[in-house]
C-alpha cells in the first residue's frame, strides 16, 4: 500500500450478485452487493466486498470487467474467517479481505498508460496447481461418485450458447448460459453459468481455439440430461488461455479437432441422453415446423412426441453410408485408407481402438406433412432395428430388407429433439431419441384428438 492506493488487477470477478438485504444504516431501504476476487502477484490473490444502494453497486460492477487494471483507493482491511468467507467466496492464501465502502473508498479502472504488463501476465496463470485438475474423461468416468464435489478441470471451449432468461415462482428474473467443453478424452461436457458475470465472461471465448483452467467449478449429475455437468459458482475462477504445457497442448489438440471432427449437432446426437419420460408433449408433424419457426433467434431445442410413419429408411444402401467409425478415445473420424485416427495426438498414443455406429437419415411423416432427414443413429437407431452394428455387418441383403419393413411404413411413437440449424436442410435439424412402433390403441386415441383440432 502507498498513500493508501492498492493497484491490482482483477483475475475473476467471480459473482456480480445483486442479493437485497436489509440493514441497520439502511433502515427502509434495500442494500446491495458485489464481490470480486483481485490478484497483483503469481501467489497472491484477495476477496473484496462492497455493500450499499443499488445504483451505487450497479454503477461499480459496470465500471469494470473480468481482466482489466484497477486501482483501488482507500479500502478497509479486515481478518477474515476462512471457514465463513470461503464457503461462497474463492479460497485465497490472504489472511485478510477488503471492503470498499461507498462513502470512503474508490475504485476506477487503469489507463492504458497505467497498466503494468507484469499484471497482465497473471490472467494467464492459474490460481491452483496447474496439474491438479480432472480430465473430462475422468468425471464422466467418476460418475455419481464426484456428484457435488468442487473440483478443477482443464478443458477447451466447443461452443458457447445464447443466455436463457427466466421468472422464478417469487418473480425473480433469472439468466443461464450452457458451455460445451472437451478435450482428448472427451468431446462433449457442459457447463452451466448463472450469474450475468460469467456469461459475459463466456461470450469472449472462442469456441475450439480458447482453453480454460476452471478451479473450483462444481460437478452434479444432472438427472434431466442423465449426465454429469459443471455448474460455475460464486467461489469460481476461471483462467483464459493459461500459460502451461498442459493447456499449450490442449490448445494443439483443440485446433487439429477444429479442423478434423464433425459438426457440433452430429456429436451431439451421438451423446443423446435426455430422460424420456420428461418429455410429455405430443406434436403433430406441422405443429413441430410452426413451434420451430416460432422459436427462430433462440438456442432453446423443442422436445416433443410425434406419431407418425417412417416413410425413408435406407439401411439397403452402401456400409459406408450408414455406419460411421471413430476412434474410442477422441471421437476422431477414422481415415479410411490407413484405418488410423486423424487425429495426431491421439494417434500417437492409442492403440486405434475404434468405435462403429449407425447413422441414418430418415424421413417421418403423419397427415400433415414430412420432416426429412431425420437423424437415428447410436443406440437409439439399434434399439429401433432390434440389430446391433456387429450384428448387422453379418445380415444378407434379405435380412435387412426385412428388418427395414417391420418399421417402414407403420406408425411409431417418436421422441424427438429439434432446434435450428443452417447446416442442416431446410435449416432444421432432428435427432430422434426414441422409436417404437406405437400400440394401435395408443395411436388411435392421439390421431382423433389431433384432428379435432
């Protein structure tokens, strides 16, 4: 400290909470809060906290960002109690925490001129061991068993979706913003933002090029999806890019991947895990294009049963149009020539272990028209063949021609996924979760209601 000046630069603003409490010095008012986490050395970080009116902690948060230089004026130091203030805040090597008083302190954002690089260089440093962190492969792995524990994980970035805005029951507005990361052991692991901080955060990150050393981010497992996600919390510190081999060869991986593997929604597809019995609403085929074309700016994918007939199943055609391999590990298409991964990471250490699977392209139909090229594949498309991929390499032409008749041309109860996409046709693109040929009872019931409307 020098003439009570602190400069530090700021390495999270981990929670911009707007949490209204009542106080003694506010009496009839509302007093707001915002903490952030700053850092002005490799092993040195700190937690500061300010309360007061709202405008005045609307108009802190504003003034500065995640990664910006600030200098702070005049803050109270105070012993902190660890096991209390680390419970929601990040856990720092201080003995101390700052509060920035409205009255007294200050804080305002440093001039280009002003701005020491030997700061800079911090963003880029991870506040934990940078080998203390699970790999994607790991968690997934782990399953139930790391269920909300905190954890750290290295991992890039694959996509970043649009917030979700919504009303809790007691009228409170509310935001979310899902991540999709991976790395070599796995290519698809979400992570979900709450807060209007870390979704701002996320929305400067490049997908397949921008790596992340996330410490302290909480891992469930997420009932709806039947999988494990990381949730980012208050205590959480994210750092972009970090400047260690590990992340140095993520970010190699992440590039060859870029150019290399599919699109997002075909390996989405391949990971469906959605828990059916969640999904109640029942469409007709029009029904599903008009909530599609309602849905036209938004992230949000339509869940919804259909049934209808499938009128294109072409498991007759070539091997090679219906059935893809990848490697085990990495999900890397395999180069059909040399039959090794196309991935040179990975190649170099497995064993090429592959993994075959199907994938087709139907089209379902009812009374009301046609959606094209519906995609069945994984486990979803051998459930409703009854016939594994193993299986099927070994089929006569007869056989699969039989199979292809049980199901073409018969009515069948669909669980489906669609959300909009410009690399699909007609710019929608659906992924069957569930396939069965419906009970005519069933059927019938769901056919009259939906023609009397």
């Amino acid at each position: 400290m020098e003439n009570g000046i602190l400069c530090f630069c700021p390495h999270f603003c981990c929670n911009f909470r707007f949490a209204s409490k009542f106080g003694s010095s506010y009496i009839g008012s509302e007093r707001h809060t915002i903490s952030f986490t700053i850092r002005d050395s490799p092993s040195q970080f700190i937690n500061i906290t300010s309360w007061g009116r709202e405008e005045y902690i609307r108009e802190l948060s504003d003034s500065f960002r995640i990664g910006d230089c600030i200098v702070i004026e005049n803050p109270l130091v105070q012993t902190k109690d660890a096991e209390k203030e680390e419970r929601f805040n990040p856990s720092t090597p201080s003995y101390y925490k700052l509060l920035v008083s409205e009255n007294h302190s200050t804080v305002r954002t440093c001039s280009q001129l002003e701005v020491d690089t030997r700061l800079l260089s911090l963003l880029h440093l991870p506040i934990k061991d940078t080998q203390d962190f699970y790999l994607l492969g790991d968690i997934v792995a782990n399953g139930q068993s790391l269920d909300g524990k905190v954890i750290n994980i290295l991992a890039a970035v694959r996509s970043v979706g649009e917030p979700k805005y919504f009303t809790t029951a007691d009228r409170r507005k509310g935001q979310r913003c899902e991540v999709k990361l991976f790395d070599e052991t796995v290519s698809y692991f979400l992570m979900v933002c709450w807060d209007n901080e870390s979704i701002q955060f996320a929305h400067t990150w490049i997908p397949k090029e921008t790596v992340l050393f996330v410490a302290d981010v909480r891992v469930n497992f997420d009932n709806f999806r039947n999988c494990m996600i990381a949730t980012v919390i208050s205590k959480t510190i994210i750092t972009v890019n970090p400047d260690t081999k590990e992340a140095n060869l993520l970010s190699r991986f992440a590039r060859e991947y870029a150019e290399t593997a599919g699109t997002d929604e075909e390996e989405d597809q391949s990971r469906e895990t959605v828990n059916l019995r969640s999904i109640v609403d029942v469409y007709t085929v029009q029904q599903l294009k008009e909530k599609a074309l309602k849905n036209v700016g938004k992230s949000d994918p339509i869940y919804g049963i259909t049934y209808a007939y499938i009128t294109t199943l072409n498991i007759d055609s070539g091997i090679s149009k219906i059935i893809r391999t990848r490697c085990a590990r990495c999900k890397f298409p395999i180069d059909d020539m040399s039959g090794t991964c196309a991935n040179s990471f990975c190649n170099d250490n497995m064993d090429n272990a592959t993994v075959t699977s199907f994938d087709l392209l139907v089209d379902l139909s009812d009374h009301t028209g046609t959606l094209q090229s519906c995609n069945l594949t994984g486990n979803v498309a051998e459930k409703s063949l009854g016939c594994s991929v193993e299986d099927f390499f070994s089929l006569t032409e007869a056989q699969k021609t039989a199979i292809k008749w049980q199901l073409l041309l018969e009515r069948c109860k669909i669980y489906l996924k669609l959300f909009l996409s410009p690399n699909a046709r007609n710019g929608l693109r659906v992924n069957v979760l569930s396939c069965k040929i419906a009970e005519p009872e069933e059927a019938s019931q769901v056919f009259a209601i939906m023609t009397m409307h």
